[in-house]
C-alpha cells in the first residue's frame, strides 16, 4: 500500500533505512518504485544507518511481544 501511495503522489525520492524481507516492496520481495512499466518511478536510497535501525526495531518488538502491557 504504501508503495502505490507513494508512486501516485508521484515522490521523486524515497530514503529508508531497513528493508523489511517479509513484506517489503522496495528491494526487498518486489522493486515496485521503480517497474519501468508504471508512468511514474521514483530514485531509492537504502541502508542509511541499516544495522542501528535494524537492533533498534528488533529491540522494540521483542518488548512489544514480552510487555504485555503495551
């Protein structure tokens, strides 16, 4: 979904750290920002600070699943 938002708003550029294996549809499981055959690509930029994001986001949801109360 966010994908398509981003491809109808037409953003020139996207920037992101992490890529998400699972589900990702830049680089990841499909490269859809930029499939020659939509009127519309976008230039990608990934891995800005990959390895501090990738610990901070799986120390996040490890307390998600151990704090309940979250």
């Amino acid at each position: 979904m966010c994908a398509g938002a981003i491809i109808h708003a037409r953003v020139k550029r996207v920037v992101f750290a992490a890529h998400d294996q699972r589900a990702g549809a830049v680089g990841s499981l499909a490269n859809i920002l930029q499939t020659p055959m939509l009127n519309h690509t976008c230039e990608v930029t990934a891995g800005i600070r990959e390895q501090e994001s990738v610990a901070l986001l799986q120390s996040y949801f490890q307390q998600r699943r151990t704090d309940s109360s979250l």
